[in-house]
C-alpha cells in the first residue's frame, strides 16, 4: 500500500491545471468526518429547493396583459449588466474596461457588489443561487457549478425576528426559508469546512446603521471560522464606507447603468415575455419597435432607463398609455402606481371578487402606513400580524373602507388584487419593489407633517431615496423647509467632508424636484453646491455625479487647475461618470487642456456616444500614451476618427464580420485581443499592413490557424494564449522573419523542440501547462533572454544552458530555478528573476550565478521567516529587486535593494 499526501497535490498548480483540463472545475479537499450517508441526499433535496425558489421571478407589468402567469423564468429574466472595480485613489487610474458582472465574479472568491436601487444586485443573486444549485453556470463561472448556496436574504431575518444580523451555522440553510425538510445533523458545518459554500448575503443596506458592526462582526467571524467560502454580499453604493470587507479579503464591484444596447436588449426581452400571451402579438411588436425608437430618438428618456426595474416600469407604462411616457423619475412611479392601483380590476373585468372595492387613494393610504412603518423599521419585508397591525390604525380614519371587511379582509385584498403586494414565503410579505416602498413611505411622512423625522436621517443612505422621493410629494410650503434643512445639516458637517458633500447633494437633486420654490433658497442651493467643486477626493465624485449634467456646469474653467496634482484627474473621473452626450464638449476641452488624462477618457468610450466621442475627444488624445479599449461593433466603425493610433485593445465578442471592417487608417502599432469566444479568423490584422509591431491574443479558443500573420511584415512582438492551438497551428511563428519577441501562454506541447523555431527571437517567454522538457534550445540561436514560468517539473534546462547558449537574461519559476541549482556555475548569465517561496536558495543563487548585475526576487505568500540577503554581498554592484509579500528583511547591508 502507498500513501500520498492529499492537500500538497490538490494545492500543486500542475494537478490543479490536469485536474480543470479533465473535469471543468477547481479541485477541491473535502475533510471527511465520520460516514455520512444522507448527505448527498439531501443535498439533491436541497439543490431542487434552491432551484424552485429562485428560478423565476417576478417581471413588472406583465400582469397588465391578462397574463395568469406574471413570472418569467430567471434564464429568460436575467440580464448580465456590466460592473466595475472602484476607482482607485491616491492617483491611481480606474480599470481599463468595465465588464459583465459574471466575468468579474469568476476571478474573484468574495464580492461586496453595491448597486443602486433596482439595479439588478437581487436578481443575481438569485441568478447564482439557481445556477450552482443545478451546475448549470456558464464557464466563466464553472468553479461555483455544484457548490451549495446558501442565501441570506437580511430583510427577511430583519422581517421575522429571526437571528439576527444573521444566522449561526447551523442555521444557514434555513435562512431563506426554503421549502425542504431538515438537514442531517451538522450538515452545513461539514459543507462549510469542506470549502462547497456559496454564501450570497442580499441587502446589508436594509441592516439598520446602528446594527451594520454587527453584521460586519457576523461575516468576520463566519468567514475566518470557514475561510473556504465564496461569498457575494451586494448592498447600495453609499450604505458602508469604502474597504469596509477588504480585512476579510472582499474585492468591491459597482453595478453600472445599463447601457444603450442593455436597454434595447431588456425592451426585446420584456415584449416577447408579454408575447408569450398568445394575443396582440402584432400590437406588442409595434409598441416594441415604437418604444426602441424613442429610446433611439430621446438621450432623457433613455437616462430614465438604466436599471432593470425602471425600464421595466417605462415598458409597462407605455404599453398601457399607448405611448405616453412620464418626463421625471418621480413621476414615473407614480404613474406606475396609478397603473398597478386604477381600475385594475375593471380594465380586467373583474368585478370585486372579495367584494371590497377602492380607489386610488385610499389604496395608497393604507399601503403607505404599512411602508413608513418599514422604513422606520430599517426593514423590508413584514409578516401578516405585523401588517394588521399598521392597517387597523389606518382604517380608524377610512370609514367607507372599514365598512367593507376587517383588517383581514382588506389585507387579503390588497395582496391578492394591487399588485404592489408580494408573498415571498409562507407569512412573509414585501412591495414589489423597495423603490416602490420608499416611495409611499415618503407621501406618509410628508402629509403627516414629519419633515423633521426626514432631516433626522439625511446622513443615513438609507433614508436618502425616501428623502430624495419625498421631495416630488412636497407642496410650496414643505419643500423649503425640507431643502433648507439638509443645506443646515451639511453646514453642521466638517467643510470639505464627504458628509457635507452627500448632504449638499441631496439638497440639490430635491431643489431639481420642485415646480416652484422661492429663488432665495434656490440660489442658496446653487452657492453651496458650487463649494463642492472641483471634487476634493476621489471618494466625491460619484457623490457629485448623482448630479448628472448640472454637474458639468459646475466644473472649473479647463487649464485653471494645476496639472501636477490629481485634481484634473478627478474632473476627468467626474465627466466620464456623467458621461453622455452633453458631456461631450466637456470632455473636449478637458483633454485638450490636460493632455495627461487622455488614458482616463479613453477608457471611458462606452459612457458616451460612439460617433460623436470619437470624433470630438478621441481624435484629440494623443495616441503614444493611450491604449483605446473597442468592444463594440459601432467603436470599430468609429476608429477611423483616431488615426496614428498607438495601442488598440479588442474585447469582447467582435464577430469576424464585424473586424473585416478595421478601418485601415487606424492601423496600430500595438494590438491586443481579448476574451473573444467567437473570433475564428485573424485575416483582419492584415490592414494594419507594415505598422503593426506588437500583437497578443489571450482567450480566443476559435482560433485555429496563425497563417494571417506572415503578412505583418513588422511583427517584432508576439504574445499567445495556446491553449486550444495543436502543433501544427503554430507551424507559421517560423516564417516569422522579423519577430523578436515571443510569449506563448497555457502551452501545451511537450518539449521546446514542438516550437518552431523563429531565428531572429532574442527574448522568449513560455508558460507551460504540463511537464517540460528544454531540448533544442540550440537551434534558437539570437537568444539571449529565457523566461520560463512552469509549476511542473523541467528538465533539460541545466544542460541546454550550459552547451554555449548565448542566454544572458533568465527569467524563472521555482521549478525551473531548482534544476540549475544543483549544476555547474552559468557565469555568462547577468539577470536573473525568479519566484521564491522563502528566499532560502540565496546561498545556492550566487555560487550559481557568480556574474549577476541585476537580480530580482519574488516572494511567495506569507513568508515563514525573515529573508536574509546577506548572501548577496558575494555579487558587488548586483541591484536587487524584492517583489511580492510583506517580509522583513534582514542582511541587507552595503546592497543595492529596491522594494
């Protein structure tokens, strides 16, 4: 009998790549204690439970057609918008292209995702839950198929008085009250240790301020408890400080608007949801190609449109009006209510099947009571008792509805007729949307005259939608008291702070609110809201941007502020968050003033409108500190107005048909092609003709054939991802007569000698996937500069550099590093670089490496010891780089070191 090890195999990074080859997913060391049989069981049990409960959901409007069935099927439901990291401080620039949220979540194993109200944070974690349940996420996501999800929905918790702010262990898979039977004793401990969780925590914004350290010490001790977990956690933007995870390894995301093709995508998939009907197909199809064209035709109404559950809203609202939309967002819920609350039942002739009927109003006025008292409450959903509770308070003062039914009767009315109404579980009851709850809650605390009670929560995101809707129900005698109170409880704030800046915000959005208020406290509004600008801190700008394009007019004169502080930068930032056509001549101007902030609104091509951004900024950017992410169909076709281009990056699904039309005049001198499943041919790159220089291409698995690429005659760099390439598809790298770099990534071939040899190469990079054998390094013979990053062993790599290789420059994995070490001393190579676990190989470097002039280490995670450099004074004049994990370092004296 033989013994092997299981966790030092599971952990090697050559297994790890056999084992994803083999089977799609992660390998994964599952500690077994005891035998228990009914686990996996139950686990089916459990995965068909996640599935029915979150694999449909509720669609706006829908019920407005005569429809019986108003849920659609989460596949259908689902849109993948499109998120992104922060942006980073201290001078450091945003990421370089924002991307669809499940390709974010794929890299990263905890995620706190903030998003607006009705941005789509809940659909996806419900989307997640019903997908790793079943195994059936797309391969971006295959690491979370059969992990078991455990959602923690924190308003239910908040609703039903239950553990709170969350559950034990024990207790997690009853947190969402799923309709399954117990687990097997010490199931969810077991399924937590082995690493198989999927925690997806929904709405830490609807824990109450005074409750969110607890919350925060809950996850802290669950996650250190069971560090295997992958968690998602979504909350509203401004709900937490920045970094409030970061300390238990949390990568923040921000759910972007949607974008003009979101839109156009979520129009299509609304109507041929409502087409499902069987009737009024022709009609709907109309209304659909009307409602696409006025999206086309109108940048507001467009603007109204950026979160799932307002376009839903809009597709709702213009089916029944017959194409009359509302101009502003209050106004827009409100026609929604109107739409779920008027004559409802008689457009469906249904006749009073409970036998109660009521207007519109009174209708909002028992809902309203029920929604102030959530707010109150810090949360969201709300048993059936509870709810009694609210509406025999507000019955004590509607006769004409009292006489109709109890408080019971009326309930059961309002949840089975208004459509406002949800049952998320068994006694466990929620608005359709909480937009919609803050709403009425707002109209409940401004007829209650409780203005007071508004202003005492202004610093609370929580309340600041309230406040915000608030604003649209105000008379002329309540608005500027309410406008004036926030502009006070700013000036109370540090000048200069973020609280100020958040409260001298939402001053202004509700000054936009109002049809008349006194010019006093409008100019007051206008002078304190220009003492907000320039943004003073990155952590501003997207506070400012809310203000939308008020906020252009507001920005100072370009050329007035001085370039070598971070201060254009953050204008910048703020341009491209409004973004949009009225933002176009500012960020004209912008980056003719600044030259510098060219990458920052390359970057953000997609928050404006292809054409005419590209014509009026992007020709204006210089080109030689640029790189220009396209990743639409309309960029390519907009390149032509950026000529002499240096960097182009292509991401994205551009199809074959979409690059034949490369404009010539926008040939580049570097190209990159990224995530494209769906490019086959590279015959495009021929346009670029003698200009193009540098190319790499990384996960296009299409890909078959290289032989476009003899017709780039100035190709010196190359980089591959070659994974899905044989042998016999890198054939043509050898008729490359003018390469001089080559990096091949996920390399699968065997042996140096598979590669065909390019003679001129002098710098050669290989990243295998499987043991590698170094034979025919001679036949390479410009080389004189070798990175081999390989987790699996290498052979042949001493005795090929020691046969007369002209390879000064060594670049190297652990692996490749610990064959040399036991050779002969290769006193021609100069510059070494090389991972490390523990910087213990010194003493073997230098009696190796005896000529080094430049050596650079890169340390390993959590280094167990101190690294001693002391070793290094045998190299005089050697200048030392040290990369990677935080280590003290000792025997550094008399070196050259740089950290």
């Amino acid at each position: 009998m033989e013994c092997v090890a299981l966790a030092p195999l599971t952990a090697a990074r050559p297994f790890q790549l056999v084992y994803e080859q083999a089977t799609g997913t992660t390998p994964r060391c599952e500690e077994v204690h005891g035998h228990h049989p009914g686990d996996l069981r139950y686990e089916e049990e459990y995965a068909a439970s996640v599935g029915a409960a979150y694999r449909r959901t509720k669609v706006f409007g829908l019920d407005e057609l005569n429809r019986d069935e108003t849920e659609w099927d989460l596949d259908t439901a689902y849109l993948s918008l499109e998120a992104q990291p922060p942006d980073e401080r201290a001078g450091q620039r945003p990421p370089a292209v924002p991307q669809r949220v499940d390709a974010l979540l794929s890299a990263r194993p905890r995620v706190l995702l903030r998003g607006d109200a009705g941005a789509g944070k809940t659909t996806l974690i419900w989307w997640l839950a019903a997908h790793a349940a079943a195994g059936t996420l797309p391969d971006r996501l295959a690491a979370l198929n059969g992990l078991v999800p455990f959602v923690v929905p924190l308003r239910t918790l908040r609703a039903r008085g239950g553990p709170f702010p969350g559950p034990e262990p024990d207790k997690l898979p009853t947190a969402a009250r799923l309709v399954v039977d117990d687990p097997p004793e010490g199931w969810a401990g077991r399924v937590l240790r082995s690493g198989r969780a999927l925690l997806l925590v929904d709405g830490l914004d609807e824990v109450p301020q005074d409750d969110r350290e607890d919350a925060h010490d809950w996850l802290s001790r669950l996650l250190a408890r069971y560090p295997d977990i992958r968690c998602v956690a979504t909350v509203r933007p401004l709900a937490v400080e920045p970094d409030w995870l970061r300390s238990q390894e949390f990568e923040e995301l921000r759910l972007l608007p949607m974008r003009n093709e979101d839109i156009r995508s979520f129009v299509g998939a609304w109507h041929r949801a409502a087409r499902l009907d069987g009737d009024d197909h022709e009609h709907l199809t109309e209304l659909e190609q009307d409602l696409t064209h006025r999206f086309t035709q109108n940048s507001a109404l467009r603007d109204l449109a950026r979160t799932p559950l307002l376009c839903a809203v809009i597709c709702a609202l213009h089916r029944r009006s017959q194409g009359f939309l509302p101009e502003t967002r209050w106004k827009l819920y409100r026609s929604a209510l109107d739409m779920l609350l008027g004559n409802r039942d008689k457009r469906r002739k249904i006749d009073a099947p409970e036998g109660i009927t009521m207007d519109v109003e009174e209708q909002l006025q028992l809902l309203q009571r029920i929604a102030v008292w959530l707010v109150r409450g810090g949360q969201s959903e709300f048993s059936r008792a509870q709810a009694l509770r609210q509406l025999a308070r507000a019955l004590a003062g509607m006769e004409r509805v009292r006489a109709q039914g109890t408080p019971e009767e009326i309930l059961t009315h309002l949840l089975n007729r208004s459509g406002l109404l949800q049952e998320r579980t068994e006694d466990a009851y929620q608005f359709a949307h909480r937009t919609f709850q803050d709403f009425l809650a707002a109209k409940e605390l401004v007829e209650d005259d409780h203005l007071n009670e508004l202003l005492g929560h202004a610093s609370d995101e929580q309340w600041q939608d309230v406040i915000l809707l608030a604003a649209g129900h105000c008379g002329r005698r309540e608005l500027p008291t309410l406008v004036g109170g926030l502009l006070d409880a700013g000036l109370a704030r540090t000048r200069g702070s973020l609280a100020r800046t958040q409260l001298h915000v939402l001053a202004a959005l509700c000054e936009q609110h109002a049809t008349w208020l006194d010019e006093a406290v409008r100019e007051r509004v206008r002078r304190h809201t220009a003492d907000l600008f320039p943004p003073r801190r990155f952590e501003d700008v997207p506070v400012l941007a809310r203000l939308e394009t008020t906020a252009l007019g507001l920005l100072p004169a370009p050329g007035s502020l001085p370039e070598e502080t971070d201060a254009p930068v953050r204008v910048a930032l703020l341009i491209n968050t409004v973004g949009g056509a009225e933002a176009v001549p500012y960020a004209r101007e912008w980056v003719l003033a600044y030259p510098s902030t060219g990458p920052d609104f390359a970057r953000s091509w997609s928050q404006y409108p292809t054409e005419p951004y590209a014509r009026e900024v992007l020709a204006r950017i210089d080109p030689r500190s640029t790189l220009l992410t396209v990743s639409t169909a309309g960029q390519l076709a907009a390149l032509h107005h950026a000529p002499a281009l240096v960097s182009v990056e292509l991401f994205g699904a551009l199809t074959d048909e979409d690059l034949r039309s490369f404009p010539r005049g926008a040939s580049p001198e570097f190209l990159y092609i990224m995530s494209n499943p769906v490019l086959t041919d590279l015959s495009f790159t021929k346009v670029c003709g003698d200009r193009l220089t540098g190319l790499s291409i990384s996960e296009c698995p299409r890909i078959a054939t290289l032989e476009p690429l003899a017709a780039l005659p100035a190709l010196h760099f190359l980089r591959l991802d070659t994974e899905k390439l044989t042998s016999r598809a890198l054939e043509p790298l050898g008729s490359l007569s003018s390469l001089r770099s080559l990096t091949l990534t996920s390399m699968s071939a065997g042996h140096l000698s598979d590669i065909p040899v390019s003679g001129l190469v002098t710098h050669l990079m290989i990243r295998p996937t499987r043991p590698f054998a170094v034979t025919g390094l001679e036949a390479w013979k410009s080389l004189t500069s070798l990175a081999l990053h390989n987790a699996f062993p290498t052979t042949g790599l001493s005795e090929a550099l020691r046969t007369g290789t002209g390879i000064t420059d060594l670049d190297l994995s652990a692996s490749a590093l610990h064959e040399l070490l036991t050779g002969e001393p290769l006193p021609h190579v100069t510059q070494l670089s090389f991972d490390s676990l523990h910087g213990s190989e010194l003493d073997a470097v230098v009696r190796t490496f005896p000529s080094l002039t430049s050596l650079g280490i890169r340390l390993g995670p959590n280094p167990p010891h101190p690294l001693n450099l002391a070793p290094l004074r045998a190299l005089p004049g050697c200048r030392v780089t040290v990369d990677g994990a935080h280590s003290e370092i000792v025997g550094d004296e008399g070196i050259d070191i740089t950290l």
